[in-house]
C-alpha cells in the first residue's frame, strides 16, 4: 500500500512504523512523503535530476497541494498560493549534513524561475541571475566533505518577490555564518572550497587563462599548503567545467572582465599566503608575490604578517597569514553575495516568498565553534518548528474553548538558552567571549569553570571538554577548539586597513562593499560566536513575519549509495527529528484554521445564500455564515469546529474542495463573461448584415433610381407635364387591376356601396417597414386605389380573406 501522507498510518504507529513507510517509499522511488502539510524527503541521490525535472515542474505548477503525491513543488505552490494573498511565507528546510537541503532549495528556486511568468526582458534577467547566483555562492561556499561532495558551508536566507501578474520582480540573499576557517585548517581527507580548486584547474585551460596564470603564478593545486592535505583533488567533479560554469554565472550576475581578473588575483593571494612560512624560514619571495597580486607595498604587508614587530616567531608569521588569508576570502565570499544582490535587486513591494537552508547538523568526534554555530542555528530552526507547529496551535486551541487536552512535546528551549542566555542570565556565547576578550593566560580553564558554574541543566563539563544537550542528544565540545576559533590573531581592522591601500580599485573597494554590506544583513561584529548569534537572531527576526512551511531531508544511509536505504539509519533521524510528535500533533490537531471574517471573505463563493453579484451578503453572525458555506458544500460537522473567534476544520481534503469549488466559481464567472461578449459580437454581425441585405432589398426595388436621379439635371426647368394626360388614353393610367369588379378592394374605398366613387388607377407596389430590435425590416405587399378624389392603399391580405 502506498502511504503517501503518514498520518494514515494505524493509530499505534511508532517510529519503527514510520521508518518502515519511508523505507518502502524509497524502495518505490517515492521519496517525497508527507505528513499533513509537512514535507519529508529522503535524500534521492543520483535520482534528484528526475525528480525534480521539467516535465515534473509542469505537471505540479498551478495544482493544489494534496492533488499529486507529495513533493516539494507541491509545497512551493501552495506558499505560492498564500503569497499571492500578501501572506509572506518562509519554505524552511531542516536535516542533518548530507541529507539534501541544498540541493532541495536549488530545486525550489529553479521552479520558481520556471512556472512563473515572464512579460518584460528585467523579469527574464532577474530570474537568470536567481538561478546563476546560486551557481557563484555554491562554488564560493561550498566544499565536499564525508557527508557530501557539495556541502554548504554556510547558511542562506534567500527572499523572492512577486508582483500582481506573480511575475518575479526582485529579491535578496542573505549569507551568513560561513566556515572560513576550512580555507586554512581544511580538514583531513576533505576539500577545500571549490572555487580555489577551480581556479587551480580551470583557469590555465581558459581562453586566455594560461597568460593570467603566468602572472599569478598557478600550476597545480598540490603546490599549496592550504590544497594539498588531500592530494589536491579529492572527489569533486571537472573543475574545468566547473570552473566554466561558474565565470558564465558570474558573468551573468553583473561581473565584469576587471573584476574577474581582481577575483582571481585575490584567490591567488589567499592560496599563496599559505606558503609563506616554509620549513625553516619566512619565504620572503611569497610575500612580495602576495602584496604583488594585491598591488600593495611588500613592506607593508610585512609589518602586517609580523604584528609589527621584526622578531616574531616563525609560527607567529604562519598563524597572521592564515588569519589574513581567511578574512581576505571571506571578503571575497561577501563581495560575491554582494554582487547577486546588486543583480537582483528591487524597489518593488509584492507578494514574497523565500527559503532557509543552514548546514545541517554534524556531530563530529571534535568539535569546535564552527560546529557548534552549526548546530546553535539548527537548534533554533528546531525551536521556531516546535513553536510554530507543536505549541503555537494547542495554545490557540484552548484560548478559543476547543475541547483540548493539552500534549506535552519535546522543549528544545533549555538548549538555545544555554547557548545564547536568557535575559540577565549569560550563554556559552557570552562566556566564550567574555574569555577571548579579557587577554587570560588560561582561557581554557577559565571558560571551563565559568561553565562549571554555570547553574544549567542543558551543559555539563568533563575535563577539557563540556556537552550540550542539543535535541540530537549530547555532543561534546573541546574549549580549547572554541576559543582557537572565536578570535582573530590578526586583527580583523589591521586587515581592513591593508586592503584600503591598495591601487587595484576593486582591491580596495572590497572592504567598503562590506562596511556598507546588503540591505538588511547582519553587521560585521567582532568575535565568531558574537557574528554566528546576530546572524541566526537576524534571519529569524525576518521570518517571523512568515508563514513558515517545513521541509525534513533524511539521509537514508550513511555511505548514501544508491538505492540503498538503512532502516537503522532513518530511525536515528526520525527519533531527534521528533517526527513522531510531528505526526501526533498532526493527527489530533486541525489542518487549518481562520477567523470568522477572514473565512466568509475567503470561501463566500461556496455558497449562493451569500453571494448576490460575486460580491458577499451577508448581515448575520459571521460564524453562521461559515456554517452555511460548509453545510451548502456537504461538510459534516464532525469535520469542523467552531472556536469563540475562528473556525477549525480538521482535514486538508475540506479545504481542498473548497478551493476548487472557489476557483470553479471564478472560472464560470470567467466563461460566461466570454460568452456574454461573443454572443454581443455576434449580435453586431448579424446587424450589419441585416443592413447590408436591406439596403440590397431597396436598391431591387427601384433598379433605375440611381439612372434618373442621374439625369435629372437634363429636364430640371426644361419639361412639363401635358394637361390632363392622367385622363389620357395613355395605357400606363388605367384599372389593371379590375378593382371596380372586386368587391373587397371597393370596401377599402367606401363602405357603403352607394357612395363608393369609381376606381381610375389600380397597381400593385411593395411598402419598406421600419426594423425592431427583435424583427428586422421587410417588405409588405400593398395594392394602390386611386379615384378622382383620394388614394387607397390595401393590404394583400385583405384579397386573401376574400
């Protein structure tokens, strides 16, 4: 049996049960399963280009949600739907690394770009530019790791919006949170970020490329520190290709050629400051190499790398150029999240509709900060889909007397207090900066015990390392890693500094770009920890104003081979995923709720007692008026429920014929509007040809007028009419008619029989009567009496009766 929507499942199911109908869905190449609105996905793998194709994008666009088996373009339609009522909605995508959230928001903002219309050439480059801006931010942001060979490094909040034709007018993208420390410390076995592959590879393979790599001094990625920790290749795809396609997608966001010869002097010089310090010595020709690429003075850069002082260490000099090389790209990641701004950009105010997609969870074996951003971030998405899904509706189900018995889910909120406080109560963020900034000799064991008196549940400290208690379960953090991660050994305005002084215009521009920053972003801050918590606190504050939809990717193994699915593996997921509580809300609860008013506006068209004209009358309460529209279209009450301010229906099928029957409303309202205008043409036709036939009738009936009104001007003045000739023996004057021998024709002159006077002049002649609206214009017979004193016209009709 196909369980395409799991709340049908037996009211005992399990987890096991759960993950048992995945199992089985994905065993059917079904890999999309739904849980009321909610959307799971099992990563597809290889199978990702079918599912989500064009063929599939059609077939899904305009269908409302439950009309097709599950899927996330189902779930785009229907945000889109609520969009396109000014109701901004928010597609949150939420998993652990390697489930396919990345892939999934791709998809999203491909199908948006896709089914939406395009009336004007800035609609079409806005939508290429969406589609390209993710092709620059996933080379520049993206790395291959064990869980994946295309895992974001970073989180993004991307906003669409849409005018009234819900043609794709504008947006923005916010990135934030990015693992810059893996352009210097990558670790074991994994890859850098692509872009610095790419241009190892691609760049001398280029038109033109292998005079530029002369100049930068490119050969193969192996020769750099900061490449080689995997042989300098790893598992990617063609970075000649790649490479390709990522200067096209730059191109197509606005780049130019100087700004794409700057990039790649700027990536140059982060690769290079890693082979600064060699084995023994400070390789000076490195640097004067870099301050060449950057176009600044090598003295300069000196001081900068030496703090200032001659005599710094030779690990002093190696950890300055890692830190100047991870700020350095990752001005050059802000300048590329700058750029696909700057291409998408709009003034315009309209429906919107974006997508959140954060690096999924990673416990490793050790963790540092960036895991523990990582994992901050998703423990607060977790929080906003409890609070939006599990809390929010049974608070709302209580306050409008529903007879509710309140459940008890998960409550994640001790683990995101613990990190960020709460309050006047300090966080593991507040302390690890109070740490990093108070210049302690020990600042391991102070943060260690400042943890230790920490009164929380949520954290407990063993040795050098401490745990949280995320929704996962515990993960264990090392301090030292922590406090390594959270500060800058180059001061991040000494960098800033340097940079301005270079006479590369783009060079130097990049740290204004970034002091000036998107419209809306987070603002650069000063520790790690501190920018990780504005950053979250930011893209949720805008999402707050959303009407969130859920997304789960899974990973249904951990070698994620294809077609392979672990039922063990699954479980984990589903277990701290909490899917289970997801499913039980979901079965207990109402599929959709709406005041009173907002329904009747809503669904008035349902029922004909409340629309006169297309238009709502309706002066009773409103909550009998929602009563009326479900009872007219055969819901029974066991299906709905009616609170002190909103009405409650229990399944989305409900909904769904509501929305059909809406929308046929407006369809036949539509038709007949185009049958009223065809049947008013036709009407026009139809006149002009009755026209057109009378004016042929009239021209029959005097063949000759035009002839003699031709010629009038030859006998005008110039021809009389002899005396009496009426009385003539001329033939054209006589009784052709015999009237004075036909008693009917007599009675029209005379009555009386004494009285009639004799008939001179009878003829036949045809009378033109005047069209009607409904009749059009003909022509009467008519018989002409003439006497010496009067003239008689006479209907045939009258012969007839005789």
């Amino acid at each position: 049996r196909r369980m395409e929507d799991l709340v049908a499942l037996d009211e005992a199911a399990d987890e096991a049960a759960v993950a048992r109908a995945l199992c089985r869905r994905h065993a059917e190449k079904a890999f999309y399963t739904a849980i009321a609105d909610v959307a799971v996905c099992v990563n597809p793998g290889a199978d990702s280009a079918a599912l989500h194709s064009a063929d599939t994008a059609r077939r899904y666009h305009s269908q409302p949600l439950r009309s097709l088996p599950p899927h996330v373009f189902a779930t785009v339609e229907a945000a889109l739907a609520s969009a396109k009522s000014f109701q901004a909605q928010c597609i949150v995508l939420q998993g652990e690394s390697g489930s396919g959230k990345s892939e999934v928001a791709r998809r999203i903002v491909q199908y948006l770009c896709d089914v939406t219309s395009s009336s004007t050439d800035r609609v079409v480059q806005i939508k290429r530019s969406f589609v390209e801006a993710h092709v620059v931010l996933a080379a520049f942001g993206n790395a291959s790791t064990p869980r994946g060979i295309d895992a974001s490094r970073f989180g993004k909040y991307c906003e669409m919006t849409f005018n009234e034709k819900t043609e794709l007018c504008g947006g923005r993208i916010v990135a934030f949170m990015l693992d810059k420390m893996r352009v210097t410390n990558c670790p074991e076995g994994e890859r850098n970020f692509h872009f610095l592959y790419q241009i190892c590879k691609g760049l001398p393979a280029a038109r033109e490329g292998s005079a530029i790599c002369n100049q930068l001094k490119l050969t193969e990625a192996q020769q750099f520190r900061y490449l080689s920790r995997n042989g300098g290749g790893g598992n990617a795809a063609d970075d000649n290709a790649a490479f390709e396609q990522t200067v096209g997608a730059l191109r197509a966001i606005g780049a130019k050629d100087d700004e794409l010869k700057a990039v790649y002097r700027i990536a140059a010089a982060v690769l290079w400051l890693g082979n600064v310090v060699g084995a023994n010595a400070v390789n000076n020709a490195t640097i004067e190499h870099v301050a060449k690429l950057l176009e600044t003075e090598p003295a300069t850069l000196q001081r900068l790398l030496s703090g200032g002082e001659r005599e710094a260490t030779l690990a002093e000099v190696g950890a300055a150029a890692d830190s100047f090389a991870s700020q350095l790209y990752a001005q050059l990641f802000e300048w590329a999240v700058w750029k696909a701004n700057r291409a998408i950009e709009t003034k315009a105010k309209g429906a919107s509709l974006s997508v959140l997609d954060v690096p999924g969870f990673e416990p490793l074996k050790t963790n540092g900060l960036q895991q523990m951003c990582i994992n901050y971030a998703n423990e607060k998405l977790f929080r906003l889909f409890c609070e939006t899904t599990l809390e929010r509706p049974q608070r709302e189900y209580q306050s409008e007397g529903l007879n509710w018995s309140s459940a008890e889910f998960y409550n994640n909120m001790p683990a995101c207090e613990a990190i960020e406080g709460q309050g006047q109560q300090t966080g593991v963020f507040t302390l690890l900066d109070e740490v990093c900034t108070g210049n302690q000799k020990d600042a391991a064991g102070t943060f260690l015990q400042a943890l230790k008196d920490y009164n929380t549940s949520a954290v407990s400290v063993s040795g050098s390392h401490f745990k949280i208690k995320h929704f996962v379960g515990k993960v264990k953090y090392n301090a030292g890693a922590l406090i390594a991660g959270n500060t800058e050994l180059l001061a991040e305005s000494a960098a800033v500094a340097y940079l301005a002084t270079s006479k590369n215009v783009f060079i130097a521009g990049l740290v204004q770009k970034r002091s000036v920053g998107v419209e809306g972003s987070p603002p650069a801050t000063v520790t790690h920890a501190h920018a990780a918590k504005q950053s979250v606190g930011y893209v949720l504050s805008a999402t707050a104003s959303c009407t969130c939809r859920f997304v789960f990717c899974l990973r249904p193994s951990e070698a994620l081979a294809d077609g392979v699915c672990d039922l063990n593996y699954l479980l984990a997921q589903i277990k701290f995923l909490h899917l289970l509580d997801v499913l039980t809300m979901k079965k207990a609860g109402f599929h959709y709720s709406a005041t009173f008013q907002q329904f009747l506006e809503k669904y008035y068209l349902c029922c004909p007692a409340l629309c006169v004209g297309g238009k709502l009358a309706w002066d009773e309460e409103p909550s009998l008026g929602c009563a009326a529209i479900l009872k007219q279209c055969g819901v029974s009450s066991r299906h709905y429920v009616l609170g002190s301010s909103k009405i409650f229906v229990a399944r989305a099928k409900t909904i769904w014929q509501l929305d059909e029957i809406r929308d046929q409303f407006w369809k036949d309202m539509a038709q007949r509007i185009v049958s009223a205008l065809r049947s008013y043409q036709q009407y026009q036709r139809e006149c002009i040809s009755t026209i057109q036939a009378s004016y042929t009738q009239w021209r029959a009936t005097a063949p000759s007028q035009d002839v003699r009104t031709t010629c009038n001007y030859l006998f005008s003045g110039k021809k009389e009419r002899k005396r009496f000739s009426l009385t003539s023996v001329r033939h054209y004057c006589g009784d052709y008619l015999d009237a004075n021998s036909n008693e009917a024709l007599l009675k029209v002159i005379s009555p009386e029989q004494q009285q009639r006077p004799s008939v001179v002049f009878s003829s036949c002649c045809y009378r033109v009567t005047e069209p009607s609206l409904l009749k059009d214009a003909t022509l009467e017979p008519l018989i002409v009496l003439l006497t010496a004193k009067a003239m008689k016209f006479a209907q045939i009709l009258l012969l007839v009766e005789d």
